[in-house]
C-alpha cells in the first residue's frame, strides 16, 4: 500500500494517488490528468476509482476526464446528483482496492454531500482519513458557501458539528489525516502550512475538535470572521457538478502561437482580454496596452478568478516563452477555458514590431519616502483589511485588490496615486486594473508596505 500526496501550492490544494496490489485510486484530482496516467503505467497499476470528497468550489477537478481516459469510476458521497456517470455511494459503503478498503463516511455540513473517504489497511485496520473540505489541519471547511434554499449557514455549521464528532473525532487517534487544503485556501479560515497530521494532534490542537465544545459554541466560532468567497466559486461547483469540456481541448484552442499581427486583429476583433503574466518589474517596464498583469509566479489562478468574473471570457496570453502551456492549464483549473491563444515570441516580439507600449512607474520604498515627506500624497493601500489593521502608512486609504472592481468609484482620478500592497504582487495587479480602466497617473511602491516600514514614513495600528 501506497499513499501520495501531490500538493499544488498555487492552489493550495491535496489531490491523493494511493495503489495497492495493482489497483490504484486518485482523490480530488486537478484538471489536468496526465500525471496521474502516467504514474499508474509507470507502476503497472490500473486506475479503478475517482473519489470525489464533494462540488469543489475552489477550482475544477479532473473527474471526467480521468474516468473517460482510464475506464475509473467516479465515487461521490451521498445526496450528489451529477450531469455524468458516476457511482452515489452509501454511507459506509467500502470499496475493494488491492488489498486495501475504502469507507466512505457522510460527513455533510461544509457541503451536503461532503463525504471522507477511511482507508483500511490489508488487517482491516483504520490507517488514513481523506477528510476533504470537512477537516482541515488546524481547521474545518466554511459551512457558508451551500447555502440554499431555508438552509443557512448556521444550519449547515450545525451539521458540521455532528459529522466532525460522529464519524470522524471516534476514529483512532493515529489515523492520519490528509485534508483537500492547506494553509492560503479561500475554503476555510485558519489552516495549517501542514498538510497532514494525525488524528490525536488535532484533537488536541484543533480548536474545531475541542471535546467540551458545544454546538452553539462551535457554530459560533467556526462562522465568526469568514470573508467573502470569491465570485467564481459557483461556477466551479457548475461545472464539477454537471460536466465541463475536455481538457484536451482548451489547452488545443489556447496553445496558438500567434505573430504580433495576429494578436493585435485578435484582440481588436474579439474583445478579448489580454492577461499579461510576467513579473510585476518586467511589466511596470512595458506591456501592452490595455492588458491586466496577474503573474505566473503568484497567487495566479484565485487572483484570476477573483478579478475577471466571466470565465467565459475570451483571454489572449502575454508570458515568458516556454510558459503558454503552463498558464493555460493553471487558467483551466479554476474554470477559465477560454483561452484563444498566446504572443508568440513573448512582449520581446511586440517591442521588435513596433507596436504601441505603456508603462507604470515604480519607484522604491526610499524614493516614495522623500515624496512623502515632501508633499501631500493620496496613497492607496491594496491590502486586505486585516492586513491594513495590523499597520499602515499614515493616511493611507485601503482598497483592497480582491474588490476593485466594485471599488473603481473610490479610486480618485484627479490626483497621482501612490499604491503599494505587501511586496509589490497585488499593487502592480491594481496599477494595471486602473490604467485599463483609464486610470493613467498611479505609481507602484517597490517592496510594499515590508519594504515602506523600514523607512521614516510614518505608520499606525489604529484605523
């Protein structure tokens, strides 16, 4: 028996590929199945079951198309109604894998078809608990994003509560538990950088899994200071719930290769939106004008799905060449498939036509410092709001990147804006936001507010 985690950073996300006797299983897996094929050939394993721990709102799995390559088939949890083929199990149902068995155990509240899969050793003995979004290290799944109907979030906390303590919190203190996410996830509040633990050890450290806790206490606690989900967790649920279109395919229409020509008719005939993904310095220095700057290297797929609310948008990609590949395969994990193509050749190639270039300026931390103290500046501070709490700079206005587009109005237009975030990522993002926007006279802060509050600029805690 075998048990891989495969953990995406971006995404902050735990897909399983677990083989035993010949037989393998994937939980949770990413939108791009490949990888999962080529591990079972390498072994000489056959891939006979998808578990599906629940709708993942967070980014689309690779489900169908894995059962469609593989003959699998795909597991959900009960109460789950699909647009394909796929096995509802029962609560307590066991699969034969191996040598090994798979139990599922209904453990609605974050969803109401949440199920964790317990995976039995060849003695029969509790092993491991793929918990889903209904445990997580450190934390439990946000009982607020399956709201329907009369069913509230303070119902669904109350089911979470019994799950975590019916048919999780009696299994063995050493089984180990591997969540679907780790710390950076929009899907709870307060998890771990860990991404496995043993039962005992969050039962002693999770607050969610405290024995003298009461439901009223736990549903208090467990909804208290959750932030808006982001605008394109419904449509991931869609799309997991009722199918989506071949990956095969989106990364076929995305990987065009097209000469500054063709991408400039492109994008004037299509309306598409150019997603410039480089690094915010090489995109401060020229881009294209009109084009949004979300990079590769960050937070990339959340912030694209927090910032461009249609995934049916048309996107034409800017990236560092040798990446195209790789950015439309990240875009497709969280639903954007419409990606038509990319500049061959890169921004390089756009310089060497001739065409039109912008810039941002961007100044360092200790240049700002002397425009500061020289003068009344408007500076705008893209921080989320408990980031803006924790210190500021002194008159800053905090308008935080995750709603800038229902911010726009209260971004002045009549005075150069000065905006930083905490290291330069999420202001070069808005900088770009504003300028396509018609926004022109913004200046990026270097560093951040890290590289601000080193200076003699002054800061506060107080808001």
């Amino acid at each position: 028996m075998k048990i891989e985690q495969i953990y995406t950073g971006c995404l902050a996300q735990g897909a399983y590929f677990i083989v035993s006797n010949g037989e393998a299983a994937v939980i949770d897996p990413l939108r791009e199945v490949a990888p999962y094929i080529q591990k079972a050939e390498k072994i000489g394993a056959k891939i006979r079951y998808v578990f599906e721990t629940h709708f993942h709102a967070d980014f689309v799995s690779g489900h169908i198309d894995l059962a469609e390559k593989t003959g699998a088939e795909i597991v959900y949890g009960p109460g789950a109604q699909t647009g394909f083929k796929a096995h509802i199990a029962r609560d307590g149902e066991e699969f034969k894998l191996g040598n090994v068995v798979m139990r599922a155990l209904h453990t609605p509240g974050h969803t109401m078809e949440s199920t964790s899969y317990l995976l039995l050793d060849p003695s029969g003995k509790p092993a491991a608990l793929f918990s889903g979004d209904t445990l997580f290290i450190g934390d439990v799944g946000r009982p607020d994003l399956a709201q329907k109907g009369d069913l509230t979030m303070d119902d669904l906390a109350g089911i979470l509560y019994d799950s975590l303590r019916s048919k999780i919190m009696p299994l063995p203190d050493d089984v180990i538990v591997y969540p679907a996410h780790g710390a950076g996830s929009a899907c709870g509040k307060n998890m771990s950088k860990e991404t496995s633990d043993t039962l005992g050890n969050q039962k002693r450290f999770n607050y969610a899994l405290r024995a003298d806790m009461t439901k009223e206490e736990f549903k208090r606690e467990v909804t208290t200071g959750l932030t808006e989900p982001p605008q394109y967790f419904p449509e991931n649920v869609k799309m997991n719930r009722d199918g989506y279109e071949s990956i095969d395919d989106v990364l076929e229409r995305g990987h065009q290769a097209l000469s500054p020509d063709a991408f400039e008719a492109k994008a004037n005939n299509t309306g598409a939106l150019i997603l410039d993904t480089r690094k915010p310095a090489d995109f401060a220095a020229g881009f294209i004008p009109n084009s949004i700057n979300i990079g590769i290297d960050g937070s990339f797929a959340p912030w694209v799905g927090a910032l461009i609310p249609d995934l049916k948008q048309l996107l034409l990609i800017v990236t560092e060449p040798g990446r195209e590949e790789e950015v439309v395969t990240r875009l497709a994990r969280v639903g954007y498939d419409y990606t038509i193509g990319y500049l061959n050749g890169g921004f390089e190639s756009w310089k060497q036509a001739g065409k039109e270039i912008d810039t941002v300026e961007s100044v360092s931390a200790e240049e700002f410092a002397r425009r500061f103290e020289s003068g009344d500046l408007e500076v705008i501070d893209v921080r989320k709001p408990d980031e803006f709490a924790s210190g500021h700079i002194e008159g800053a206005r905090n308008l935080p990147l995750d709603y800038i587009n229902d911010l726009m109005p209260e971004f002045p237009k009549d005075r150069k804006l000065h905006i930083h975030c905490a290291g330069g990522y999420r202001s070069m993002v808005a900088a770009s936001i504003l300028k396509s926007r018609g926004v022109d006279d913004v200046v990026n802060i270097e560093g951040g507010y890290g590289a601000v509050a080193k200076t003699n600029v002054p800061v506060s805690t107080t808001v």
